[in-house]
C-alpha cells in the first residue's frame, strides 16, 4: 500500500495543523525563556501554545474525539477513539538551544494506537505510522530496522536509565550510549536503525504513544519494565 492510500481521508488538513505547529517552534526557538513545572520539568511559553492549538485543531478535525495531552488533561477520554499528544517532546533540549525535540500525536482506537504522527521540526521530518500498514518518513516507506545496513552498535537511553543498568550484577555494558533528550525519538532511533536499543525508565504514555506504533508497524519487539499501558482504560489517570 502506497503512503497517500494509508493516510486517513482528512490527512491534508492533519498535516496542515502538525506544518503550522513545527514552523511556530522552529521560530520560537532560542527565543523562549523557562519555568520549572511542579516534576521538575521545564516547561515554555512554546510548549503551552502548542498544547492549546494541537487540542482545538483536533477537536475541529475530530469533533466528539478526546485528547489526552501532556500540557492538559491526563485522563484518558471516554470516547471510543481519542488523541494522545506530546506538544514538544524534548523541551530541556528546545530551552537549552539543543536542536533536537518532537512533536508526538497518536489516535487511539478502543485502547489501542492506529494511527502515529511524529514530527521532529528542526531536522524538518515526519514519520508517519497507520496500525497494518506500515510506517513511512517523509512520505517514503520505512523498512524493518533487520533489513537495513546501519547497525551502530549504539543504546539509546534517558538519564534515568543509567540507575537500571547500574542494578545489573557484574556486567558491563557491551556497546555505546547515546542520550538524546528526546523519548519518542530515543524509542523510534530503533525502528529507524539508528540505534540498536533504547531503555527509557520512566516514560509518559504521551512519550510513548507515537513511538510505540511505530515500533509495532516496523517489527521492532517490546518489552515493558513494569506492566503494559494497554489497553487504556477509560477515565485512567495517567499523571503518574
């Protein structure tokens, strides 16, 4: 199946709201101050705009479907498809003047991701993922990590995965690490072959849920320190 034929009917004008999005944090950039939200991570101006206009450009494209995002609310929608969104994934990296974050939207259908939208504007890349058909870069079919010839030897972590390979007994770590900053890409740098694996030990189910498809759709296999997000039950609270 070619990329246009996968895409929902309504694509263009997804792609529109994602386009208008990117080119607001790309200006923004280097220009945001930042606060420390009550985690302790930072958060800007940037990251609350973008938060506001994801959710009402959805709800205008998808009206009576939910959103979930990292900025508003962390309950998961009744409705039977909803929207989970990471606005800008990364924003240590975009306040520090690091180029390197996301934007991550996923729609879910009773529990479960079908359709991933993971957009990385200062490299000027969408990576595109619909449940059984396969994920795509820039409109060009992405191959399974296994077929294609770039094997770094690389791990991809968060900072807070360096406690969890601290625990293990007597082992050295066999390859290099790389931390990114960015969870959905420090995941998705598998299915890319980019990296060989990425551990990320406190992810959000917003951090996740693009990334998470994408994965699924190349091949790529799971495995979830604790228990598996899904499915996503109906006024759970995923702030925790």
């Amino acid at each position: 199946m070619t990329f246009a034929h996968a895409l929902p009917a309504d694509a263009l004008r997804l792609n529109s709201l994602l386009d208008a999005v990117a080119e607001r944090q790309r200006n923004d950039f280097g220009h945001m101050a930042f606060e420390a939200k009550a985690d302790g991570s930072l958060i800007t101006a940037c990251d609350r705009w973008s938060d506001e206009t994801l959710v009402q450009g959805l709800a205008e494209l998808y009206p009576g479907e939910g959103v979930l995002s990292e900025e508003g609310r962390h309950l998961v929608p009744a409705t039977e498809a909803f929207w989970v969104v990471d606005p800008l994934d990364g924003t240590t990296n975009f306040a520090a003047g690091i180029p390197y974050w996301a934007i991550s939207m996923a729609r879910f259908e009773a529990g479960v991701p079908v359709l991933a939208l993971l957009d990385v504007p200062p490299l000027r890349q969408r990576i595109v993922a619909v449940r059984g058909q396969g994920a795509w870069r820039n409109g060009k079919r992405l191959l399974p990590p296994s077929t294609q010839q770039l094997q770094t030897g690389c791990a991809s972590l968060c900072s807070r995965s360096i406690g969890v390979l601290q625990k293990l007994p007597d082992r050295r770590f066999p390859g290099k690490i790389r931390l990114l900053g960015v969870a959905s890409l420090n995941l998705v740098s598998v299915a890319m072959g980019q990296t060989v694996s990425a551990l990320e030990a406190t992810p959000k189910i917003w951090d996740l849920a693009a990334a998470w498809l994408v994965l699924t759709e190349l091949g790529c296999s799971l495995q979830w320190l604790q228990r598996s997000p899904t499915p996503l039950v109906a006024g759970e609270s995923l702030a925790s």
